[in-house]
C-alpha cells in the first residue's frame, strides 16, 4: 500500500475470524479476512448468498466481535475497547439496512425515527433535533410535511431513503450499506444510488457496500472486494477487477451478469456444484469443489496472496 493511501486509511481489519457453535460444530462464517477502508471512498463486498459478507458487516458495525483479529477505526483499536468505550465510536459507524420497512419501527412516525439516534446520544435540545429532522428529510428528497406519516404509508424507495436519513443524523464517517437496494425495483434502486453517491460527495462519506448485484456494486464501487466461504479472494480497483478478473471464482461470477445488449450476448461459463458447507469449507483453496482449473495443489495447499499494483488475489492458478 502507498505511504498516501496509508495516511488515508479509515478503518483496517486484519486476520479477522468468526465461528458460531452449531451442535458439536463450528460455522465457519469468516475465515482469516483483511480488509482496508480509505476515506472518502466506496468499497463494494460481493459475493454469493451465505459468503459471510453481511458477518463481516456486523463484526465491522461491532453488532458481533469477532473470534480473532483485529480491527482499528481512526487508529484506535474497536476489538480491544469496552462498550462503554466503543459507544462513544459506534456513531461515526452506521448502518442501511437491506429491508427499509424491517428497520423502521411501524409505531413510530418518520420523524421521531430520525430523531431516535440523536436522541439516545443526547444531542442538541428538542428544538435542534427537529431542524435536524427537517434538514435530514430535505437532503433525502423526502417533503418535510410528510414527517408525521408512518412507515407504511410510504413506498419501498421512500422507506430507504428514510433509512439514509436516519443513518446520517449523527454525522457518520463510515456507513456499512447492507444490501441496501436489492428489495428495491430496478429504476428506484438507480434513484437510490444516485442518492447515496450524491451524500457522498457532499458530506464527504466512506461507504462499505455489501451486494450480491456486481452491476450495482460496478457503479457506485471505487474497489470491490469478492468474497467466497468466509475468505475474500480478490480485492482491487473496481475497472481492474472487472476487466482483468485473477480470479476463476470472480471470472464466472462476471460471465453471469445479464447482457442489455443482444449483439455483446456471449456463451455463459456458469459455476458447476454446489456452494460447500461453512461447517466443513473444503481444504486447500476452498473454491477447489468447483474450479475447472483445479489441480492436487490446489486441493491440499492454501493459496498465498499475490499483489499486483493493488490487485490481490488469493490461487494457485491466476487467469
């Protein structure tokens, strides 16, 4: 990494590791990850559904710690706080949610909900938050006089850009994005990102943006990271990543977006098997069960990671 890019840094998260007990087992949901957020950027987490990429955005919201690792925000150490020290944290790190009707609570109008976070953290008086509320609906597209509806009297797109509202009140510095356009149609999903990209360049925001969309993920994404049972297997420059994949497990997630256009339509090269248990991940590389380009080395030794002009990837056999 650049000695720029270093200073630039928001949050580092280093070998983090995350079981859960299943009976006598263990779910390997998150298997020796590393992962570097800058500021002022996007950086997309994709893969397929069960990879452990929202358990990688929960570790990093501090809704979970983490088995081992560690993880820094602004240089401090989250992992090694205690919750009264990471509450003080937890508001520069927020959270959109995947279900924007799950997240609001429906007996609560759209402005006390809004108001809640700014409330439990003591901030302003009564009066300020209220203006807080005004500002935060206008900045979302949301007209002011609706802020004593509820939630379900507003559609899915309003209901997320409710959400945005309430996940900027505190002036976050990272927001952890969790899916959070995909129960939205397609031509909202477009107006929501637009959204999020413009907040971004207004307020300076740093995004994690955790999708199983890798069109979504292509346009607002500065980097992406691919995920595969629990470990990330490429990370790099959003272009590099889709026009020069290292990767065979992130060549065919590509090769299955949907073309618009007919005459650019190709033979599809789909990914053949079934996704491993996380209870028992195959040794080795853990894409081996599914990998056309799999030799012995790859079903017994653990790839090691190559990084070229910050493209890393984790294989035995780069394409």
């Amino acid at each position: 990494m650049s000695m720029e890019r270093e200073q630039n840094v928001l949050l580092r998260a280093e070998h983090l590791v995350k079981t859960f007990p299943a009976g006598r087992n263990k779910v390997h949901a998150i298997s020796d990850v590393d992962i570097t957020i800058c500021r002022g950027e996007t950086l997309g987490l994709v893969g397929e559904s069960g990879c452990g990429k929202s358990t990688l955005g929960r570790l990093i919201l501090g809704l979970l710690r983490p088995t081992e690792g560690k993880i820094w925000f602004e240089g401090q150490e989250l992992t090694a706080m205690s919750k009264g020290e990471f509450r003080k944290v937890r508001r520069d790190i927020q959270c959109i949610f995947q279900d924007p009707y799950a997240s609001l609570d429906p007996r609560l109008s759209i402005a006390n909900s809004i108001m809640e976070p700014l409330t439990i953290n003591h901030v302003g008086t009564r009066q300020e938050q209220q203006e807080k509320v005004e500002a935060l609906l206008k900045i979302v597209g949301i007209p002011v006089e609706y802020r004593n509806r509820f939630p379900h009297q507003f559609s899915g797109g309003q209901r997320q850009r409710v959400g945005i509202a309430r996940a900027l009140a505190l002036n976050p510095k990272l927001i952890v994005c969790d899916e959070p356009v995909s129960a939205l149609d397609v031509s909202i999903q477009a107006q929501v990102l637009n959204l999020l990209a413009d907040l971004q360049n207004q307020m300076g925001l740093t995004y994690l943006f955790i999708s199983h969309d890798l069109n979504v993920v292509q346009r607002i994404s500065n980097r992406v990271c691919i995920m595969y049972l629990g470990q990330i297997c490429e990370s790099g420059p959003t272009e590099e990543i889709f026009a020069h994949p290292r990767h065979p497990y992130t060549h065919f997630l590509l090769s299955a977006v949907p073309v618009t256009d007919p005459e650019q339509r190709q033979e599809k090269e789909l990914i053949s098997g079934e996704l491993p248990s996380p209870i028992a991940p195959p040794p080795g590389c853990r894409f081996h069960t599914r990998c056309p380009y799999a030799t012995e080395v790859c079903r017994t030794s653990v790839p090691s990671k190559t990084e070229e002009n910050g493209h890393l990837f984790a294989c035995h056999h780069p394409l």
